[in-house]
C-alpha cells in the first residue's frame, strides 16, 4: 500500500528472503516508489504475483520493515476495506484511519556501525568523525542529527559512500528501537487465536525442511493450520521436485533430508514407453528383433516402465532407440515427485519440531485463555522457555513483555457498582445474554440501542459491560463524542478499571498520542476511551464497543479531506461483526435512523424511561447498603413565547419568566445555565410578529438570505426592513426577491435572525451585576480549559454558565435548578432536514442538565415557535411523539432512513467556476440515471447553505436513492469533488 493522498490504492512488492519470515499483514515497511521511497502497510501476502498485473512489469523488492510490531492487523485491514467500498474513497486513505498519530515525525533513517566490517586502515577525515561519532553515540544514531555533523559539502553523499563500502549501516525505522525493559516480570497475550494458529508454522529458526513440508501440505490441500484433517481431501495436486524446491526456494538437499526422516517420499526419475498409435510390425520388415519389441508394448497396451520392460523382455536399449528413431514409439522421462507421507494433521508439529519452537508454542498455548498478565516464573516453570523465548514472541506481536514499572499503582477504593435498579436490571439481562452469545462465537452480531433519557443509568450498564468483558478476558472500545467535553464520563471509567484504561485524547501532544496508541498496540491497556477516531486503535481481542451519546454529530467525519467520510456509528458495528463483539449505543435522543432500525429489529432496544436519583450527599452508602435507589421525575419544562414578550413591549432577548427564574436561583444559591447554540445563528428570515420562516414553496425547508450574491454597501448584517439581497433556496436553488412585509400577516416587522452568546453574556451582565458568570464557548475555551471551566462550574466557583452547544453533553451537575434555552429556533430554522432532530435532541439533551438532585429543577425554553412538534416534544420529554411525527415527515419527503443520501460537494474561489463544474456533473449523473434506470433523484446543484468558506464558494448535489453509491461505485469524480455518504447535515 502507498502511503499517498492522491495516488491508486495498492503496488506490489516483492519480499527479499531476509524479510520473508518477519513480513506480515500489517507490517509498516519502507518501499521504492518512483524515484524515492515511501512508507507503505502490507495488506496482503501471496505466494504468487496478482495475475492483474501488466505482463513484463517489474516487481521492486520492500526495503525494509519498520517496525518489529505489526502496526494494523488482518482485522483492522478489513475494517479499512469496508469504510473504502462503504464510503467511497480509496482504500489507502481508509488505512490513513489506522496509523499511528505523528507516523511522518517518527520514521528515522537510523546508522549504526556495521558489526561486521573490518576498518580499512585508511579513511578519509570525515569518515573517521563518522565513526568516532556513532562510537560516542552508542553505535547507532538518527541520520538527520549525524548529517548535521559531517563537514562536508554533500554529507548524504559520504554516508552513502560509507554505507556501500560496508562501514555503516542505514536503515528505516519507525522509532529508535528502545532499550528492553529492565526487568521482564509479565507476559501478556496479544493475538488472537486465528492469529496464534496463522503464526505458528512460521515461529523459530528458518528451516528449508519446514519451509518444503509447509508447501506439500499446503499443496495437498490440507494447510496444517485449518484444522480440517478429518475433512474429506481434495484430490493431491501432485509436485515434482523441482517445483517443490522452487515453491520451497530450496535446494533438493533439504528434500532428501524430509525423505531419509520417513516424512516425505520421493518416487525416482523413470523413463516410460509405449507404443505409439498407428504402429504396426508389418512396417519393420527384416529387423525381427525391433519387431518383436514393438509387438511386446503393442500388447501392454500402455505406457510401461523402460527398465522393468528391458528385463521382462530381454530386449536392449539400442532397440528401443531405434524403433523411436522411426517414429514408431515414444519414451518420455518423468521427473521424480515428492509426496507427503504424513498425515496431514502431523506436519504442524513436526514443522514445529524442525524450527525448534517447541517451547514458543507451549507458551502461546498457555497464555491463551488468559487475558491477565502471567507471571514469567510460572511461564518457565511451566514450558521451558526462557526470556529469549518470550522476546521472540513479543518481537512477532504475538505478545507483550512488562515490568512492574508498566503497571500503574491501583488507587485504593476503586469504585464498586451499586446494586442495579429495575430498569437497569432488565436492560442488563440482555446485554448480558447478547454478549455472552457474542462471546462464545454466536454468529448473530450483537448490536443493542440503549434507549435512557438522561441520568437514566446508562453509563453504569456501560461499565458493567466493559466489566463483563475483561472477565471473559476480551477488551473494549468506548467512545464519546469528545474527550475534553465528557471528563465525568472517563474519570468513572478510570474509577472503576484503574490502570486499565487508555485515553485517546485529542488534545494529548504528538508524542504523548503516539504513546497511548502504542500502548494500546502492546496490550497494555484493556479499555480504549476516545473520540470517534478511537475505533481505529490497533486493540486485540475486541469484545464489545461501547457508543456513548451515540445521536452525536461529532461520530461522523464531516470534512471528508483527506479521511473518507465515515460514521463512527456504522463503522463501529462494521468492527463489531468482524471481531465477533458486542456494540452497545446509548442514547436519550437516538437518531432518526438508529431508533427506526432498532424497531424493525436490527438492534435490540433497550429502555429505561426513569431517572435516578443519586443518594443524599449525607448518606454516599445509600445504594450500596441495599436501599431502593430513588427515581425522580424529568424536570419540567416551560415554553416563554417571544412573540408575546415582544408585544408586551419585553424587548429584551431574555424573557420575563426567564429573568424571574434566574432570580430566584440566584437568591437560593443555586446554579444555572443559559444555553444558546450560536453555531446555528446563521442567518434566517422571519416575522417578529406572527413567527412566520419564509420557506421555499418547492422544498418547504427554510429560505436563506444572501448579501454575498448582490452585496451593497450600508446593509446592516441583521436588522428589521428589508435590505437588499435575494432569499435562496439551498435545496434547490430557487430565488425570491426578500419581501418587505410578511406575507402571513403583512407586519413590516421583518427580521434577519442572529443572536450569539455573548450578547447573552452581556445582557446576563447588565440584569444580575452580582452574579459571577461563566462563558464557555469556542471562543473562550480550547483544549484542557474545558475541564477547568467545567471543574470551576460544579466547584461552585461561578452561579451563571452561558454556553453552547458543548454544555449539551452528558454532564452531570448537581447544584443546577434552571437550564434556560435562550432561544430553541436557531437550529430548527436552518435548511436541513435534520433540522427538527438536531432541534429536538439540543433540547433534551439541555434540558436533562438540570434537576439532578434532590433540589428539583426547572427549565426554560424561549421561541417564536412554541408550536413547533421539535420544541413541543422536547418539553414534554416525549421521544415517541417526536420519532412519529420526524418519520411521517421524513416518509413524505423521502429523506432518511426512508432512503440514503451521498452529497457530492465542490468548491473554489469562482463562483462561476463553481457553479459550471456543479452543473457538469449534474447533467452527467443525470444522464447516467437515466441511462441505468436507476432509482435516484438529485437534489440540485445548488450553493450550499455556507456558501463560501474560506474565500471559497461552495456548491453541492445531493443523491436520494435506496442505495447511492450504485451509481458512484465505479466512477472517478473529476477533481476538486469530495464525496459525503449518509451526510449529517446539508449545510
Ligand atoms: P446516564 O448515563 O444515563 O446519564 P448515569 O449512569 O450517569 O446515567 O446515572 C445517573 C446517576 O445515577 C449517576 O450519578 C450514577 O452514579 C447514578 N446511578 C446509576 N445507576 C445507579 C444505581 N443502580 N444505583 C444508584 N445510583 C446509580
Ligand atoms: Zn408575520
Ligand atoms: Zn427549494
């Protein structure tokens, strides 16, 4: 595999013997490419060249491997494969998913001096300080620092010169290799056990007897590895000895070798004669005695072995050469074969036998089963092997070695669970069930969708299950929608598995990313927490995936450059069917899609419609002492109208119940938070007076309006009136002159929507001089400051938290009584069809912040549309009434999970340049529609919604159809187009 954006997908390479034995699937190796070199991962290993290549192409050889472990494995390979067909992109930008952070910094070209070489005793200078200076370094160094420091003109040139006349060696490597742990104390397991059976022909010293014996029975038809010895055999392809040396790449001395063991059997070289057809005696006159030679093998009928015919006969050779002289019989000289004479399920051992891995095996064979780390001594004890045993396993990958220093201190107390509620408990006796089938090889995937509004528990069945897999001795992927805004979550991770977990946090340096990956590579941890890209850890031995906030935009890659567009989601059960383990999705708010697929029965659905009451701060014990846990009921939500507020002269863009409230929260001592998600504050057309979004007649979804298209000075971005612009249609490009009255109920009052957080801030600022405030948005926080931001909040550092939609997310905040919605229609309004959902879940997902505790809670949500079926919902916590009321709506315009969409978007810094290109392969897919009969519709070519990013228009064609990718699988986009399957928004 090329390691490149742009280029085809795969090369093939051939592998020198030296590297023969150590390549395997997943190998991160160094290759020529063009006139350099490249990094590539193997995909695959074959015993022959594809037969797709060009006749007469040149196979170059692999340079070199760079890294001892396996930097993928199989299984990984084929999750790449399936996100590549899945989402259209080609297949080494998928493995790009799977690659160790920081991969370009940590590829070295390492000298070490050649152990080998005796030093001529003239150098030149610079090659002396070459020497002198590996010397000092402890005989090896990274090539770049060393070319820093050799004073010449061109200081890659004497190296090279060095390196040909043997002085110096240099070679890639992903890493310098580090020094071995002092002490090895404990073996883990990190293979699989297809992975065990698949190494174990190859474990120990090279052997040609084992190489030979490995390619008779592979060619018999009974691989020693699968098992199947008491399978009927097809019939043995039979190898001649010349074949089976040159499959083997040996000489026939190993052979013989096999033979004078009893293991194989080689049948000599015979020469075979017989008669030809049409031969007759009559044609050879006086020559009796030829006559009579021929008249013998007439009467064999057959071919017949030449000596065994000389001494039945009596005839001589001469004779024979003469009559085939005249064309009257044929001798042909058969090469000897080799052929098996073991039984089929005996060549694993004695390949074993011959490569002396007797003792490796034994190992691998004791540590399978055992996920825990073992203890050397009783390895020893047990098999015979010793430390150099256990480095050559853990050089394959096979396992991982470990001294105490690895291990993390246990905190003491770990948290223990509490006794599930009966919610809970039902819930759990499925997942349990599922996993245990899953486990135990079951062949039905095990996929459930936790359906729990917030607080419901869903986090505890969440650890119950990682627990139940690492007894099972399996591990575990949990993911959140981001690490740096759901802390809560991974510390009660951390609590209940210390030491175990690996937390893949994007805001971690390089180096310390590539450190959890690799630590995760080498089995030291069992649970890896991460955001979406955390499916992709090289883990081993996965037994379940955890899905947290599983609805979340945030699981899918949305910039498809340059990694495909996946979703997590999908993805995640992808892996789940691949590694035989569970996925558990949980959610308050499950996405259109997963809740309809969960009612047709593709995932177990799992409910818990009550949230817990966590026990008094006065008796922590409360639920582990056995007492019923308390439920509470969801808070209750209120729904300020702000059409009314206006007309009762409130211009203010917060409610006079909302300020009351806030008051009196504030003069409780309590908390609240003020949420408004100005992310979606882009601009939209309303009527301040009736409510009324100017829509497009065509695609009922909301107009935009435009500046950029007509721009003139003086137009104020937002205001009442009607300034100068066009409104757009962004589904399909219709375009309206902006009216200046409604046309509902003729107000004037027209106006162009934004509202951002810090007015928010502001105006909080102005009401309550008092209070101490937070704002926490992008703009305010990056990386770590969320968790102090966080930790200030529930620290009760500050009463007032204005944010956005990153306050949505899982918290849990006891002291907060009033969550208040500053204004709910900021998503609702924008032109997407998942407008209303993402309404809907911002909603729930806020409104479950408050009321945690015993103090109750209330929230607020402000909108000019209070009659909404999105808000409406939301406030009564009503999934089900939504879901019916999305799916009608999604059902009468076609839209997911009633169909799939793929937008295929373009950008660039001319407009027109644009919109030819979007109205080019416009017309193509339409022409090719039609011309396959396929059932597709366009959406478009339109402008996007966000028209211009970065200085460059942006335009899109959105396909429906019950399956898309039919119609793009084996077409080339012309450059320049991204392609997004099952997109997210629209936008
Ligand atoms: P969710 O993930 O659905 O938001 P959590 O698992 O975080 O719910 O549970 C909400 C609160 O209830 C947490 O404080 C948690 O510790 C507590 N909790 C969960 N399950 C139980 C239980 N069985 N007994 C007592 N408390 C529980
Ligand atoms: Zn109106
Ligand atoms: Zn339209």
């Amino acid at each position: 595999m090329r390691d490149d954006t742009t280029g085809a997908a795969t090369f093939t390479y051939r592998l020198p013997e030296r590297l023969r034995d150590m390549a395997a699937v997943g190998h991160l190796v160094q290759v020529p490419l063009g006139a350099s070199s490249a990094q590539g991962v193997v995909v695959a290993v074959a015993g022959q060249p594809p037969g797709d290549l060009p006749p007469g192409t040149e196979i170059r050889e692999v340079t070199e491997i760079l890294d001892a472990l396996p930097i993928v494995t199989p299984m990984q390979i084929d999750l790449a494969r399936w996100v590549a067909g899945e989402y259209l992109a080609p297949l080494n930008q998928s493995i790009r998913l799977l690659l160790p952070p920081g991969l370009e910094a940590r590829t070295f070209i390492l000298v070490s001096q050649a152990a080998s070489a005796a030093h001529p005793d003239s150098l030149a200078a610079q090659e002396s300080s070459v020497l002198r200076l590996l010397q000092q370094r402890g005989g090896r160094v990274r090539a770049d620092l060393l070319l820093d420091q050799i004073h010449a003109d061109d200081p890659e040139a004497v190296l090279h010169a060095m390196a040909e006349r043997g002085l110096v060696d240099a070679r890639h490597t992903l890493v310098p290799p580090n020094p071995a742990p002092p002490r090895v104390q404990y073996v883990r397991l990190l293979a699989d056990d297809a992975t065990i059976e698949a190494s174990l022909p190859r474990l120990g010293r090279s052997s040609k007897q084992a190489d030979a014996l490995l390619v008779l029975s592979n060619r018999a038809g009974a691989a020693p590895m699968d098992g199947g010895a008491a399978a009927p055999q097809p019939p043995a392809a039979i190898l001649t000895l010349a074949e089976l040396c040159d499959l083997a790449g040996c000489t026939e001395g190993p052979v013989r070798a096999l033979e004078a063991r009893g293991w194989v059997e080689i049948a000599g070289r015979q020469t075979l004669v017989m008669a030809l057809p049409g031969a007759r005696q009559a044609q050879l006159g006086r020559a009796h005695k030829q006559a009579e030679a021929l008249s013998a093998l007439l009467d064999r009928g057959g071919p017949v072995e030449l000596g065994a015919f000389l001494a039945d006969t009596g005839h001589s050779r001469p004779i024979i050469s003469a009559l085939e002289q005249k064309g009257l019989v044929q001798c042909v000289v058969q090469d000897p074969v080799v052929l098996l004479t073991l039984r089929p399920a005996e060549v694993l051992d004695r390949v074993i036998e011959l490569r002396g891995a007797e003792k490796e095996r034994a190992v691998l064979e004791m540590l399978q089963g055992s996920l825990d780390r073992v203890w050397v001594g009783g390895i020893y004890a047990q098999t015979g092997a010793n430390l150099g045993t256990l480095r050559k396993l853990a050089d394959r990958g096979l396992v991982s070695l470990h001294s105490t220093e690895f291990e993390r201190p246990q905190p003491v107390g770990a948290e223990t669970p509490p006794r599930l509620t009966p919610d809970q408990a039902a819930a759990w006796q499925v997942i349990e069930q599922g996993m245990r089938n899953q486990m135990s090889g079951g062949r039905q995937p095990f996929v459930a969708l936790l359906h729990g509004v917030t607080g419901s528990g869903k986090t505890e069945l969440y650890l119950r299950a990682v627990q139940a897999t690492l007894a099972a001795g399996r591990r575990a992927i949990v993911l959140v929608p981001e690490i740096s805004l759901t802390p809560q979550t991974v510390r009660r991770f951390g609590a209940r598995f210390p030491g175990r977990i690996a937390v893949m946090h994007s805001q971690l340096t390089m180096g310390q990313r590539y450190d959890v990956w690799d630590r995760v590579r080498r089995g030291e941890a069992d649970v890896v927490i991460g955001a979406r890209l955390a499916l992709f850890a090289p883990i081993s031995r996965l037994g379940l995936i955890v899905l947290d906030e599983a609805h979340d935009g945030s699981y899918k890659q949305s910039e498809p450059i340059p990694l495909p567009a996946y979703h997590a989601r999908d993805a995640a059960i992808e892996l789940g069917r691949l590694a035989g383990a569970a996925v558990l999705l949980g959610t308050a708010t499950p996405s259109l899609e997963t809740y309809y697929r969960a009612r047709q029965g593709a995932y177990h659905l799992l409910e818990l419609p009550r949230r817990i009451l966590p026990p008094r701060a006065s008796a922590p014990d409360q639920a582990s002492n056995g007492h019923a846990t308390e439920t509470a009921e969801l808070p209750p939500v209120r729904i300020v109208d702000l059409r009314q507020e206006l007309r009762a002269g409130n211009r203010s863009i917060l409610s006079r119940a909302l300020q009351e409230a806030l008051r009196q929260t504030l003069d409780a001592g309590e908390q609240a938070i003020i949420f408004l998600n100005r992310r979606g504050a882009a601009t939209f057309v309303l009527c301040r007076d009736c409510g009324h979004v100017l829509l497009c007649p065509r695609c009922d979804l909301p107009l935009t309006f435009h500046r950029t298209i007509r721009p003139r000075q003086g137009t104020p971005p937002s205001g009442q009136g009607s300034p100068s612009g066009l409104l757009v249609c962004h589904h399909c490009n219709r375009r309206e002159p902006t009216p200046s009255n409604c046309p509902a109920c003729g107000s004037s009052r027209i106006r162009y929507f934004g509202l951002g957080t810090e007015r928010v801030e502001e105006t909080l600022r102005q009401l309550f001089p008092g209070a101490r405030l937070l704002r926490w948005d992008r703009d305010t926080a990056t990386g770590f400051d969320h968790e102090r931001f966080l930790q200030a909040f529930i620290d009760h550092r500050a009463d007032l938290l204005v944010g956005t939609q990153m306050i949505a997310k899982g918290l849990d905040l006891p002291l907060v009584t009033l969550v208040g919605v500053a204004s709910a229609d900021t998503a609702l309004n924008l032109p997407d069809f998942r407008a209303a959902e993402r309404t809907f879940q911002l909603l729930t997902q806020v409104a479950g912040r408050a009321g945690r505790s015993h103090r109750g809670g209330r929230v607020i949500v402000q909108t000019y549309n209070p009659e909404h079926y999105a808000v409406q919902a939301a406030a009564r916590h009503d999934y089900a009434a939504f879901f019916d009321r999305e799916l009608a709506y999604r059902l009468r315009l076609g839209y997911p999970p009633f169909s799939r969409l793929i937008a295929l978007r373009f950008s660039h810094g001319d407009p027109r340049r644009c919109q030819a290109e979007a109205g080019r392969l416009g017309r193509w897919l339409d022409t090719e529609i039609r011309r396959r009969d396929l059932p597709a519709e366009l959406i478009g070519p339109a402008p996007c919604f966000f028209s211009r990013i970065q200085g460059l228009y942006r335009w899109q064609i959105v396909i429906r159809a019950p399956a898309p990718a039919a119609l793009l699988r084996d077409v080339a986009l012309p450059r320049g187009w991204t392609v997004d399957v099952d997109p997210i928004t629209l936008l």
